[in-house]
C-alpha cells in the first residue's frame, strides 16, 4: 500500500481534521455537521455536480434530519413536489393499497418530498461548502494509510495531478464505488436480494389528481418484479423496473430503452400510466445493487451510506439512511476530535450498531415485499387500521416505533415468514409424492 516506509503523520501536522470521500447526501450530511461543529473538511468528489443520480424519493422522516442539519430553507428553496403517501397496485389494476403518512399519529410530519437528484445533492454539497468544507471536484482518491495519529490519502485532481493530504479521520461516502470497502474487502453481497433494475425518466406521464398526485406509485408484477413511478415536477418523472435476476427480462441484443418500454407495454397498468409520454435522456440498468459489510468502521475511518451497505430500493430508504449515517458518523468524530483520541471501541460499537440495526429493520421488509403472501396481505391491509398503522409508522422511515408498532410488526413478519415455510413444505410434499408415483407415460408408447 501507499506511504509503507513514509514516517508516522504527527497531529500537528494534519491539513484537516477529517478528509469525506464521496460528496452525495451522506458525505454533504457529514461535512456540513463537523463544520458546523468548528472541524476542518476537506470533500474529494470524483464528479463534477450537478450529476444524474437515481432515488429521487425520500421519506418523512428526512424532515427531521434536515432540521438537524439547519436545512430547511435549503429544502423549501427546491420548490420539491410533496409527498402524502404511497400507492401500491397490482398489474392487472384490479388491487391497490394505499399508504397515507397521516395514517398514524407516530408520524410527527406527515409529507416527504420527492427530488431531482442532480439538484438536491448539489444543493447539499454547496451548503456543506457555505459551512466551511472545502469540496474538491473532479478528484478521484486512490490510496490511503492510517497510522496512530492519522491518515492520509492520496488522489488525483481534475488536471491528472497527484495530491497528498493528510487528516485525523478518513469518512467514506463514495456510494456504490466503495472506495474503502472495496480495497479492504468489506462489501458482502446480499444472496438473497439478486435483482436487476432499468430506469429513465419521462415527459407526460399521466398523473393521479388530488391529494394521490404527489404519491410515489408502485405497480406489482407476477413475476414478483415491480415499477416505480416518481413524480419529480409537473412534467418530469422517474420510470423504473426491478426484476429478480432470474425473471430478468432482458432480451439479446436488446437495449435498457428498448426493454422498458416493451415491459411497459405489455402491463396493462403501465401502459395506461406512460400513455404518449416521451422519454427524456437515456436509459440505464444497475444490477446487484443489494449489499451489507463485514464492518462499518475502525480507528480511522467510517463508512457511511452506500458505501457501507445498500437496499433494494423499493421503501425508498436510500437519501433517509445515508444521511443519518452521516449525522452519526459526525458525532463519533467530533467526539473524538474534541478529546484528541481515535475511535475507541465505544464509539464504533456505538456507529456500527446504529447502521445495523437499521439495515436489519428495513432488509425485513424488503425481503418480505418479494413473498407473494406478503403482497397479499399488503394488498388486504386495509381491513386490518391497526396493521396499517403499524406499516405506516415503518414506511415513513421511523425505524424505532413504539413497542405496539414493533409487535404488530413482528407479527407480520412472523406470519408472512410462517406462511412461506408452509409454502416450501407442501412444494417439497408434491414433489416427493409425485417421484414416488413415477413419472407419468406418454400416449402412444404402450
């Protein structure tokens, strides 16, 4: 690695207290909290922002995250279109369910928004820099060492030029890339959530009206795959579909253009929703992108959002968990600085246990929303207020509810779960039954 036989980096000699890789929500979040807490930050963005980036809705519960944050009139100057809740509709049309964040009393703030991203990450990283942090565009970091009294990282400029800087923490934020996780083997890929998505946005995609319009619209398919339909403004909007790997439909030689709009044209739904709306840009396909990590952090160095870990993006989690990984991440360093030690077992056990504890929770639900009986009874919720209330409370991103929304939780998991296993069983019933009958002859052999 790099620096091998360099000398030890002396405290007094940091550039900066804390140097983020990665300038998206988490790496933004991070940096506008140390510097608002009188740290020095120094952000290496291997982009140059604004950037196209997908999973433009976010939860209510961001509300509170950008209080803390000193975000509000940030947010309120994007004009963003509001969002009231979430509809859930079967392909044929004929199910839906729908999710209204004002259900349950839990939920503090009951509209979220939906964003362009290209634009709210700008917003945040250009706050980040109004409160101090330095942000480097166009910078790619491509080694680092840490040692007793620091780090330092080296990285490539815009102008193809090396630069050595040295800090007292390393906060990882580069998403997907996984700068630090990659090259120390961290990332772990999530077996069981194989999926590959294709997405672009829209011109004139039809709208619900009223109070629906700002929903985010979720369509189901039989296969277990899915549609998201994101309204970003009047006119724009996200069109994407997530298919389990093995339902990939994906033909040879076909391209992610060609394949969403095939798909959208032989659902039924889809094709009323799309009706003659044009399509804006390019398409694009991301696969595997469900993933967890051996470890969230040392002595050193953290990793926040995306780049520790990542869902399946169907509850929309994604802007929400990388900016309380950010938030987090902020308080165990300024900590740290501020008593002039590294991060002790305590304050990693501390960080590393809030992001798995978290990624648990709504892994739960993703997991679960690819079981038909799960849709099923998502689908059938409406007759039961209080299971509905409980999935509200969830799915607005208030990962610790009360004791009574985490026991009717626990019972749909522990009934969906229940009810899978039977599944398995009869399936496994039929097959044995059927070898030991033998395999049925053919007409015309005897």
């Amino acid at each position: 690695m790099l620096f091998e036989h360099s000398p030890p980096v002396n405290h007094n000699s940091w550039e900066y207290d804390v140097a983020i890789v990665g300038g998206g929500p988490a790496g933004s979040a991070a940096a506008t909290a140390l510097s608002r807490a009188g740290k020095s930050v120094l952000i290496l963005e291997r982009d140059r922002f604004p950037r196209f980036h997908v999973g433009e809705s976010l939860l209510p519960m961001s509300n509170v995250l950008f209080r803390e944050l000193g975000l509000e009139s940030v947010i309120e100057a994007g004009n963003y279109q509001e969002k009231h809740g979430a509809s859930f509709i079967s392909e044929c049309g004929e199910k839906r369910y729908r999710i209204d964040f004002s259900f349950s009393d839990e939920v503090e703030e009951p509209v979220a928004r939906h964003v362009t991203r290209s634009e709210f990450d700008e917003r945040l990283l250009r706050n980040a820099e109004k409160c101090g942090a330095q942000v480097v565009e166009g910078a790619r970091a491509k080694e680092f060492q840490s040692d007793e009294n620091g780090v330092r990282v080296e990285y490539v400029d815009a102008d193809g030029e090396a630069v050595e800087v040295k800090c007292g923490f390393l906060l990882d934020a580069s998403g997907r890339y996984g700068f630090l996780s990659r090259r120390m083997g961290l990332r772990v890929p999530d077996q069981e959530l194989k999926m590959v998505a294709l997405f672009a946005q829209f011109d004139g995609v039809t709208r619900e009206q009223g109070v629906t319009r700002g929903d985010i619209r979720i369509v189901t398919r039989e296969d277990l795959g899915w549609w998201w339909i994101i309204p970003l403004s009047d006119n724009r909007t996200s069109v994407g579909l997530v298919l389990p790997k093995g339902a990939d439909a994906r033909r040879k030689g076909e391209s992610a253009e060609e394949t969403l709009l095939r798909c959208a044209t032989e659902s039924p739904v889809m094709r009323e929703i799309l009706g003659a709306a044009e399509l804006v840009g390019e398409a694009r396909v991301e696969a595997d992108f469900s993933y967890g990590t051996r470890s969230y952090g040392g002595e050193r160095f953290l990793l926040l959002g995306d780049a520790g870990s990542f869902l399946d993006p169907v509850f929309s989690t994604g802007v929400e968990l990388a900016l309380q990984s950010g938030l987090e991440a902020a308080r165990e360093v300024t900590e740290a600085l501020e008593q002039e030690r590294k991060l002790n077992r305590r304050s990693l056990k501390r960080f590393e246990g809030l992001q798995r504890r978290r990624y648990a929770f709504y892994r739960r639900f993703v997991t679960n929303f690819y079981k038909p009986f799960f849709r099923d009874m998502l689908f059938g919720a409406a007759e039961w207020p209080r299971i509905t209330r409980a999935m509200v409370v969830a799915l607005a991103g208030y990962d610790r509810p009360k004791l009574r929304t985490r026991l009717l939780l626990w019972w749909v998991f522990f009934t969906v779960g229940l009810r899978a296993r039977q599944s398995r069983g009869s399936a496994l019933t039929s097959a044995g039954t059927a070898d030991r009958m033998g395999s049925p002859v053919p007409d015309g052999t005897h």
